[in-house]
C-alpha cells in the first residue's frame, strides 16, 4: 500500500532521520534523555564553587533535622532551623567549627549516620559532601563573609542557662560538690579542689568540657533520680 504513497514514504524517512540526528548530537554532547518524574533542572551551584547555606545547608537541615532539632523541640538544646542558633551549638558546646572538619562534631554525626536518628534514614553521600564544603569554606551565612562567620562566639550569656538547668543542682549555691560552684562566673573561674574546670581560651584544657564531652558529667542516673522524686512531689492545693 506504501508503493501508492511515495511521499508519506518520504515523510516517514525525513522524521526517522531528524529523531536519529537529534539523539546522535545529544549522545556525543553526553546529554541524556530525561524520563517521566525526572527534571531538567541542575542543582544550583555557588559561583565560588563553595556550599551555599540559604540554597544548599539550611534546606538540608529543615528537611530533616528539625523536627528534633528546631524551635519547636530543641533536643540537648541544638536548634538548626536558623544560622544563628546553628552556631551557637548545644549544651555540649559548639556543633560547626568554621574551617574546621575534625573538629565539627555535626559533620562526624551526619557522616557516621548517627544522626538523624529516630529512623529518619542517612542523609545522602551528595548532602554530607555539601555540609563538609561549607565547613571548610568558612560556614558562612548567605548574609555573611567568611571572616564574619568565623567571628562568630558563643558567650557566657548563651551558656549559663546550660549550667543552671543541668548542673547547679550538685554545683550551686546551696550544694558545692568537690567545692565546685557553677552559679556564676566568678565562681566557675575560681574552679573547685581539683583546680580550675575552666581554661580561657584552651578547651583542651578545661575539665568541665572534658567531663561533659565523656557523658561523666551530669550523672544521668542522679539526674534519672532527681527528675522521678520531683514527679512524685505532690503539688500545691490551690
């Protein structure tokens, strides 16, 4: 019947050699064909060839740490639903060390797989590789240089609600165990028997980060204790 039509056998020619061309130049550019779900998009991609937080760390973190970690639920008091509580860290101390891998304890958790926890799944080999290029590029906000990121420090006021929460129930006013006293800061400078817990400029050197970092300090069964005999206090008749 085609012999009838030579020229819808032509057409059929023409279109087949168009498709051919059209998939040869895109094979030798090494472009593929996109299949159905898939997007033509690429990933945004800093023009410094570092991480971005807006575009690339924060969206990581909302998407999968915050429903522990935000402002909401604030799990050993890590908040990582903006730049500013990300910096301030935990009650363990800081979380990112600008420039600082090894020393940047989010990153060993999230490249270990420890967190997130809860059964939330790793995140993926691209995620960990975009939070280790930010930290090494200097973790720096979208707003931010990365002199001013690494300007960044966490004071006395951000800590001691820390201290008053976990520890002055064995280290205060009232009680002084080891004749340590963690109500304020002269008292937190002038240490306890066993010498100074603080070292100004050198945490290597201070005891109270090493017993902390340990899990020694606060003694979770203490504290187990101390949370079940308030449970059972009655409470006040009205």
């Amino acid at each position: 019947m085609l012999s009838l039509y030579p020229d819808r056998i032509w057409r059929l020619v023409l279109v087949a050699f168009v498709t051919l061309g059209i998939f040869t130049r895109d094979y030798q550019s090494g472009a593929r064909p996109v299949q159905a779900g898939q997007s033509q998009v690429a990933p945004v991609t800093p023009a410094s060839g570092k991480a971005s937080f807006d575009l690339e760390i924060l969206p990581i973190f909302k998407s999968n740490c915050v429903r522990c970690h935000g402002s909401e639920a604030k799990m050993k008091e890590l908040n990582l639903s903006s730049y500013e509580t990300i910096m301030k860290g935990s009650e363990s101390g800081p979380v990112i060390v600008p420039g600082k891998i090894d020393e940047s304890r989010l990153y060993k958790m999230v490249k270990d797989g420890v967190m997130p926890a809860g059964g939330a799944g790793r995140l993926s080999a691209a995620q960990v590789s975009a939070i280790r290029s930010w930290i090494e590029g200097g973790a720096a906000s979208g707003a931010q240089s990365v002199e001013t990121a690494t300007a960044v420090k966490v004071t006395y006021q951000d800590v001691l609600p820390v201290l008053l929460l976990r520890c002055t129930v064995c280290h205060g006013l009232r009680r002084q165990e080891g004749g340590l006293d963690l109500h304020s800061y002269a008292a937190i400078l002038r240490g306890g028997n066993s010498g100074p817990v603080v070292v100004p400029g050198k945490p290597a050197e201070s005891l109270i980060l090493t017993k902390i970092r340990s899990g020694e300090m606060p003694p979770k069964k203490r504290m187990s204790a101390l949370a079940t005999s308030i449970s059972a206090c009655p409470s006040r008749a009205d």
